[in-house]
C-alpha cells in the first residue's frame, strides 16, 4: 500500500488537430506553472494531434516511440522531476498505427499501453490496430498506477482491481459532451467498484466529433467522491491520501469477495 500522498496535476489541452508541433509547444507553454510538488502530470489521449478518421492523416501523424512527442515527454519529465501520463498517435516498426498510451517518469523510465477497445462509433476500429495486452500496472512513488484509455473505461471487467494491485486508474481521453453523463459516472463507478482513485483527464476544444468544454476533466476517490481542486487556469490538482486509502480498505473490504475470472486476449 502506498505509505505517501501523491499530488496529481489535469491539463485539460485543447488539441490543435493534427499538428504535433503546435500542441507540443502548447504544453510547453503551460507546463512551466504546474505546482512545483507535482508527483504526477495527465495530459489527455492523442494530446499530439487528437484522432482523425481520416486514414492518411493517421498515417501522417503517427511517431515512432522515439519520435518528437516523446522525445519532448521525456524532457519535460525530467525538467520538472514529475512523471508524465497521456497518449499519442503512434506507429510500429510494421507501419501498424495505433491509439499509445504512456507513461515516463523523471529517470526516463517510459511504459507504453496501446489502447484495447478502439471507439466503433467514430470508426476507430477499422483504422487503428487494438491493443494485444492487458493494461499495465506501474509502480511510481510507492503508488500501483494502471492505465486505461477512454473507451476502455466502459468496460468493468478490463479495469478490474483483483486483490487491489492498484492504487490509481489514470484515463487520458477525448470525450465528447454530448455523453459527459456517462463519462462521469462510469469514472465514478470504477472508482467505487475498485476501491481506488480514478483521474479522467479529457481534450478541450471542439473537433469534428463534438464539443470539449471546460470542466470535463475529473478526479475521484475511492468512494466515488470528487476530490478535484480546479484552478483559474484550466488545471485540475488532486492529492491522492495514500494512508486514507490503506485504512478505508482494510476497514471495508468488499475486493476480498471479489470473483475469479480470466481475460482472453
């Protein structure tokens, strides 16, 4: 269990469509006035060019792991000793192109996820290549963090914590507000059923797909409560209790009943 809180920080972006370079800078910009004792940064999904349906312009904006958002990732996470979470469009050495999920820490230390259940509304699934592996759990700061990326969040048994080996559910995302209701709750009931902090940190802004106000961006705890400190800027903060957490599960402790299962991947 985690012996320290953690302090996470929300930056809402508001993604200039398929121009990795302006939202880069963009980050950039803003990143310089997160609170200095930040442990953990959220961008949301696809921060770099969010997601076209457009085939080539997929094609276009995909990097490699090492390409120029990760390179810029890495930095800042090392220029601001915080670990850095969010997504970006990415592409294998198979030209395969998928919706990547990561994380880095400030020792350069970098686990990427691909995202397993590709949007079918919007066409995702005849674009990008789904996820072949379970999320991962990554150990920061004595805290168990595990990844999903939007529409995973709909899917209970995906995000299942057995025998709470996490801590955190972070879930970089881009969602539109015309179903900002089920976002919410579904968030909040991932975090109830799981016994675990739960960050949603969606896009800002407006593409093709819907709107992206301000305010969709959100943080709860593991009784479903809304622990998000919103600032004038846009940014979300939450300070995850790690003491609380081990308490409130060793005095309730529903996971202990919790059935077996097994994921076919």
């Amino acid at each position: 269990m985690p012996e320290s809180n953690l302090k996470v920080a929300v930056m809402p972006h508001d993604i200039i469509e398929n121009d990795a370079k302006a939202n880069i800078e963009a980050v950039s910009r803003r990143i310089s006035s997160i609170d200095p004792d930040t442990d953990l940064l959220v961008l949301p999904e696809m921060f770099n060019t969010g997601y076209s349906n457009i085939r080539e312009q997929l094609r276009l904006n995909a990097e490699p792991d090492n390409g120029p958002t990760m390179q810029a990732v890495e930095g800042w996470a090392k220029d601001y000793n915080m670990a850095i979470w969010g997504g970006f469009t990415a592409v294998d050495e198979k030209d395969r192109i998928y919706n990547r999920g990561f994380m880095t820490d400030p020792d350069g230390n970098t686990v990427f996820y691909d995202k397993r259940h590709l949007f079918r509304m919007g066409g995702e699934h005849n674009l990008l290549r789904a996820g072949d592996s379970l999320s991962p759990v990554i150990s920061y700061c004595g805290w168990k963090l595990k990844m999903a990326i939007c529409y995973d969040i709909r899917f209970p048994v995906w995000n299942r914590n057995v025998a709470n080996e996490y801590d955190a559910l972070i879930v970089p995302a881009n969602w539109a507000h015309s179903r900002v209701y089920a976002w919410r709750q579904m968030l909040i009931a991932r975090a109830i059923e799981n016994q675990s902090f739960v960050v949603g940190c969606n896009r800002e802004g407006r593409d093709r797909f819907g709107d992206y106000p301000a305010g969709d961006s959100f943080v709860f705890n593991h009784w479903g409560d809304d622990i998000a400190d919103r600032r004038d800027d846009g940014i979300v903060y939450a300070t995850f209790n790690g003491a609380q957490l081990d308490a409130d599960r060793k005095r309730f402790s529903p996971w202990m009943d919790a059935d077996s299962f097994s994921i076919k991947l």
